[in-house]
C-alpha cells in the first residue's frame, strides 16, 4: 500500500482507491468503520511525506453487496464517501463476495441511487460458460442495458472500458453515464499478453505482468479508446474519464498457476501518456488536459484543484526499472521518450527510504 499510495501521490491530485473485494472486513469497505480505516491509512502514508503528496485527495469507494442498506450508506456518505463499486464474482482477482445473479443487487443499487452515489461498476459477466474476451459485452447486454433502463437517472460508472461497444453504448447514453479509462487499455491489445515482445532480447512470449481484468483486447477496441482519449475534449467524450486502474502484486502471486489480473501503471503512466500524446500531435491539444484533468475532477465534483501541483517530465530517453517497490511495472526494461523528475522514481533508493522514515514514524507513535 505504501508504495501505490505514495507513487499515485507523486503525479497525481485525486484518486478513488477501491479496496479488496474479500468479504474479509479486513479486505472488503463495507461499513463506514472500514471506509474510516482506510481513509486514515493512505492519509497518513501521504501526510508522512514532505512531497506534493501532501495535498492529495483520497477518495474511497464502498464496497456495494446484496447486505448494503441505506443506515450504511446514510453513515457512509456523512463521512465523505460518493461512490460505491459493484464488483461480480469470480472475474477479478477474488472468487467470493461479488454478485453472480445481477438482479439480487438491485435494492442496494436503489438505495445508492437515491442516496446520491456514484455507482461504479466492473461490466463482466460471471459464468464458467462464457468466453473470457467476451466477458464484457456479454455484462452490457444482459446485465447493463437492464440496469440503465430500470433506474434512469442514477450515476453508473463504467470501470477500465476494454471494447469498442462499451464505448459506443456510454457514448449513447444520457450525461448520468459515465466511464473511466485506463493506458494500458488505450495503448496495448492481448498480444502484449500473449505474444509480447521485449525490445532487448528479440524473444516473443507470455507476459502475465500486462494480464488484467477487463482483458486487453483486440487492435479495433484498442483503437477505438484511443481516439477517445486523443478527442476527450470534444462535447461527445467528455463523460470519458483518465481512470488508471493500477494493481500492484508482488512477483509470487502473478507469476503463479493463478496469477492475480492487475497491470502495475502507476510507474510509468505520467511518461507514457505523455508520449501518446506526443506522438499523435496533440500534446499541446485542449484533448490532454480534458484527458488528464478536466473530465475526471467533473465525474468527482472538484472544482478547486491547484493548477501549481504538477507532476514534472524530461524528454530525454528513460529505460523503465525491472521492478519498483518489488513489482514489475507497466513497460518494464523497455525505453521510453520521457522520463520522470520526481525523487521518487528516478532517484534510486528514493522509495525504500521514504517508506523506512514512515516506518519509524509509525512504530515511533506506537
């Protein structure tokens, strides 16, 4: 946690952290003493550091069951909170405590919609029958185009599009609904799964560091996102929000017989956005900003940000590290054009001796 937290810190000014979804209370947010605890331990991590993360805004998504009534979601809201996920079950990373029969969660998602809540939602289908790659337009047909019809005028969001459907049908939708984006869906396909290519050794193979749910799909879906990406300023997109979606697993639990879905982008996401941008001509383009800031502080409300919190970039070529904080990052041992300034990826050890210092600050409060 300390080093998502602390990365995400480093380029960012707002993020929605979505926790386990274990029915674990450990793991899952289910009530809003588990919404408190998790607030108060990214807060502190980010409070610890004498960087821009200081000013950061944590947001924390409730974790919305079948057992969600409006006192949780009345004490919730109190405490700060705006938005709830749905995850279903057994396609992410977690066999237990999503939704296998989406109509069961109806009442919780009434009572979310009338309490003013944004309901996030992760769009595959469960079922063992059902193609993997076909996961999330299977969801839109039998389990969204319902859930829109039968509660007009509630806030869905739609997590990590993976299709050029998906994105057609948000796009035909009223302003209510709304979708997050991720890079590695707008710049990479399966066949950086299955066939990738590391630029040094000239070797082509399996690598289950880009495996992620929704699943990166085919050269038409990806393109697709990525002309919304390039146009987000447009009227049409800009419900189309920058929504990274990054997992960090450590290496034995994705290189295993079940490794966790999660790409790691937070490392590499600035530089990498960056140089989309870059490349197709429009990195001084009203669509960067929209991308990158506008549309996602409108889908949050804020409306205050400070435009002297930046994130700041060299373009000079930068050759990705293997592994930051014990994970391998999103691009790892390729080269890129544009490289961070921030201490905490491009000076070495910057990382472990923050997290050393919060240790002692954390033990030394004990």
């Amino acid at each position: 946690m300390f080093t998502a937290v602390s990365l995400t810190a480093s380029c960012a000014q707002h993020e929605v952290w979505m926790g386990n979804t274990e029915e674990d209370p450990k793991g899952g947010i289910l009530s809003v003493q588990d919404f408190m605890r998790y607030h108060e331990a990214v807060t502190s991590i980010t409070a610890a550091q004498n960087i821009s993360a200081a000013q950061m805004r944590h947001s924390i998504a409730m974790k919305l069951t079948p057992k969600t009534d409006k006192a949780i979601l009345s004490a919730a809201k109190q405490a700060g909170a705006w938005v709830v996920k749905v995850w279903p079950d057994g396609v992410t990373f977690s066999e237990t405590g999503g939704f296998t029969d989406f109509n069961v969660m109806y009442p919780a998602i009434q009572a979310a919609a009338e309490a003013g809540f944004v309901i996030a939602l992760h769009c595959e289908q469960p079922g063992g029958n059902i193609d993997t790659y076909a996961r999330e337009e299977t969801f839109l047909e039998k389990a969204l185009r319902p859930l829109v019809a039968d509660f007009p005028g509630a806030r869905f969001n739609i997590e990590h599009v993976s299709t050029r459907r998906m994105l057609e049908f948000v796009g035909e939708q009223p302003a209510n609904i709304t979708a997050g984006i991720t890079l590695h869906h707008a710049i990479s396909t399966r066949n950086d799964v299955l066939e990738w290519r590391p630029q040094k050794s000239g070797r082509t193979g399996l690598n289950p560091w880009n495996h992620c749910r929704p699943p990166l799909q085919t050269f038409d879906d990806r393109d697709a996102i990525q002309r919304v990406v390039l146009n987000a300023d447009q009227t049409a997109n800009r419900k189309f929000h920058f929504g990274p979606d990054s997992a960090l697993h450590l290496g034995p639990t994705k290189l295993c017989s079940c490794g966790c879905p999660g790409v790691f982008s937070i490392p590499t996401l600035a530089a990498l956005v960056v140089e989309l941008f870059e490349q197709n001509g429009k990195l001084d383009h009203p669509a960067f900003r929209a991308f990158t800031v506008e549309n996602g502080a409108a889908y949050a409300g804020i409306t205050d940000l400070d435009p002297n919190n930046t994130f700041e970039l060299v373009r000079e070529p930068w050759e990705v590290p293997l592994l930051i904080g014990g994970a391998e990052p999103f691009y790892a041992g390729r080269t890129i054009s544009w490289k961070p300034v921030d201490p905490i990826l491009a000076k070495e050890g910057e990382l472990q001796r923050l997290h050393d210092n919060y240790l002692m600050g954390v033990l030394g409060e004990v």
